[in-house]
C-alpha cells in the first residue's frame, strides 16, 4: 500500500560523456505499484568548457507515443550547471500530468554543441498514487 500521495523523482541515469552531436536515450519505466503525477521537470548538467555552437535538447513522450511537446526542449532554457551559475528553474506544471502505472517513457537526450558534455542527468519531480481498482 502506498501512502497517498506520495512524493516521488523517476531520475534518469546520469549520462557521461555525451559526444559533440551525440544522441542517447535513457528511458524509464512507471513503477507498477502506482500512477505517477508529474509536476515539474528539472535538469543538471556538467560542461568542461562554455557552449559555442548549441544546447542540450530533448525531447519527451510515452510508449502509446504522447509527445510532452512539439518539438525538442532546450535544457540549457531550466537546468542547472557549471557553465550557467544562477539558472535552474525546473518546468513546473500547474496541473499534475498522470502517467499511468507501468508507462514506458521515452527520452531522447541531444548534445548539439560541438564540445563533449561531461554528464547530464533529468529528474522527474511528482507523486505517486495508487490505482484505485488495486485495492
């Protein structure tokens, strides 16, 4: 039984050494013991130099294929790091987004500057909450 509702982060293993435009896709499953209600999205990075030619993007979405946006988020826009001292206001949702129980979720993580990024890592901030046909 899960207390309700229960305070959760779904992080996405740290990713090292991503490449000058290297792509990597650290998904992640919804735990079956409960729905998971996103509210906010924060972001950490570690970058031996300053960005020259772009960002860090991602893109987000569900197994059923539900993107989180149209297009791919900049993490340089809300995440902190070493070569941003100051930024790192996460995306926060007024309203809570259910993700289902069991949901696979798909990221896509870009580094489109031409440096190697250090190491990068995504939290999913929420609460848990169990289903109520589990009871």
């Amino acid at each position: 039984m899960i207390i309700q509702p229960m305070p959760f982060c779904y992080a996405i293993v740290q990713q090292a050494a991503l490449a000058a435009t290297g792509v990597v896709q650290p998904n992640f499953q919804i735990d079956n013991d409960a729905d998971f209600y996103l509210t906010e999205i924060r972001a950490s990075f570690i970058k031996a130099a300053a960005f020259t030619t772009g960002g860090i993007m991602m893109q987000i979405q569900t197994q059923s294929g539900n993107l989180f946006s149209n297009g791919a988020i900049n993490l340089l826009s809300f995440a902190s790091g070493n070569q941003l001292p100051g930024y790192g206001m996460p995306i926060k949702f007024d309203t809570p987004i259910m993700i289902p129980a069991s949901t696979s979720v798909q990221v896509q993580i870009t580094n489109n500057d031409a440096l190697v990024l250090a190491s990068v890592q995504v939290q999913f901030w929420g609460f848990k909450v169990e289903p109520r046909n589990v009871r």
